[in-house]
C-alpha cells in the first residue's frame, strides 16, 4: 500500500496523559499535513511542513500540541497533558508541492486518521 | 474569514434516486474546489478538482458543477447506491505559499434500500 498511513488507528486515554501520532506520507512527497476533525464537523488546518520545515501553524495548535518532521518524512504530532477536548480524529495529509502555474493542483491525499479519545 | 457552507447538513434518499448537494465559499485568492467523499472512521477522498475556468467535472455518477462568479458548486449523485452513504465534504484551496485547504462541515447522505 503506497498511500498515506497513520498509527495507531485508535487511542484511548486518560485526561491528563501525552499521546504521540504518527504518519508516514506518501514517499516522494514533499508537503505533509495534520488536520483536526469533531464529530460531524470538517477537517480544520492544525500545521505543515515542507520537507522538514514547519511552515505554519493555526492557532488551534495550542502549546500542549507539537508536531515534527526531523528527516522530511513521516512526521510524528504530540499532544502533552490531554484533555478532554482533544478528543476527535487527528487526519494527516502528503501532497508534492509543484512550481505552480494553473495546472497545479497540489492534490492532498489523506491517511485514514486516528482516532483520539480522552476519558 | 475564509469559510465554505453545506446544504443540507444531512439527507436521506432511497437507492436509485438522484441528489444534490450544496456549497458555497468566501475563500480568496480562490485556486480550486474539491469535493471529498470520507466513510465513517476513513479520511477523505478526493471526488472531483475544478479550477477557476471549470464549471462542471464529472467522475463516474458524480458530477460537480462551479459558479466562480456566485461562489457556488453542487455536487449531483445519479442513481444513488447504498454505497454512496458518506460525508461529503466540500473544499476550497486558497492560491497562497501553502495551497491551504478551507474546508465545510459536509453533508451526510444516507440511502437506504
């Protein structure tokens, strides 16, 4: 399977307690994204990175939240002192980021998300 | 503020019966719209891609129309399959550094047999 693949699928926890993501991307892409998701809502922008640069981050990503990409490739997102909030779907997404033009779709592909709950 | 609204939140239609779903965005500087379809528990998959020029795109039973000028896109479903009970997501991509992707709330469609 060459898509993007995220670890563990589920994670169950207690507030209170870290937890560590992690996603592997696609191999030659250059752009990985992570992504929030509540119940019933879409995705929301959490950060990026560009090879292993961290481009951008949103303002949901809150200090307790810290996300890596050391070698360029998969990318790990921690989250310190969990909190019952926290609980939702964390998505990570890879696209190859062209020299743009107007063909340029920069097409995201998204792994299957893991699932956090905190008790 | 960048935002993209769905209409309906959720819907329900019988197998073999036609919808259409709604979207509509204030995004700028406008690149694409995408459509997505997410099963429960899976990430999002990309239906459709329009640029600023397409105003419709089909895949298979599905075909996505854009209105650049209202800032509206549909999604129509022909001849609905059980199958294609999922969140359907619309998303807006800004022409910036990031290519960041706005995305609505979707709208859940479920059809029963």
């Amino acid at each position: 399977d060459t898509g993007v693949s995220q670890n563990p699928r589920h994670k169950i926890t207690k507030r209170g307690q870290n937890v560590t993501f992690r996603c592997d991307p696609i191999s030659e892409h250059n752009r990985l994204y992570w992504y929030r998701q509540t119940l019933g809502q879409g995705p929301e922008f959490l950060t990026y990175f560009q090879n292993e640069a961290q481009l951008e981050k949103s303002r949901l990503l809150s200090d307790r939240f810290s996300a890596e990409r050391p070698k360029g490739s998969f990318s790990t997102l921690e989250i310190q002192r969990t909190e019952q909030g926290d609980s939702a779907m964390y998505l990570c997404a890879s696209s190859l980021a062209s020299s743009g033009g107007a063909g340029s779709y920069n097409e995201q592909f998204f792994g299957p998300g893991t699932r956090l709950t905190v008790l | 503020k960048n935002q993209v609204e769905q209409s309906p939140q959720s819907l329900i239609i019988l197998e073999g019966k036609n919808c259409t779903l709604q979207c509509n965005y204030t995004v700028s500087p406008f690149s694409n719209l995408r459509w997505y379809k997410q099963d429960t528990g899976r990430g999002p998959v990309s239906l459709t891609i329009m640029t600023f020029s397409e105003n419709t795109k089909s895949n298979g039973r599905y075909t996505a129309t854009l209105d650049a000028d209202t800032k509206q896109s549909s999604l129509h479903i022909t001849a609905s399959q059980l199958s294609d009970s999922a969140s359907y997501i619309c998303v807006v991509q800004q022409r910036n550094a990031g290519n960041m992707l706005t995305f609505g709330g979707g709208t859940r469609l479920m059809v029963k047999p």
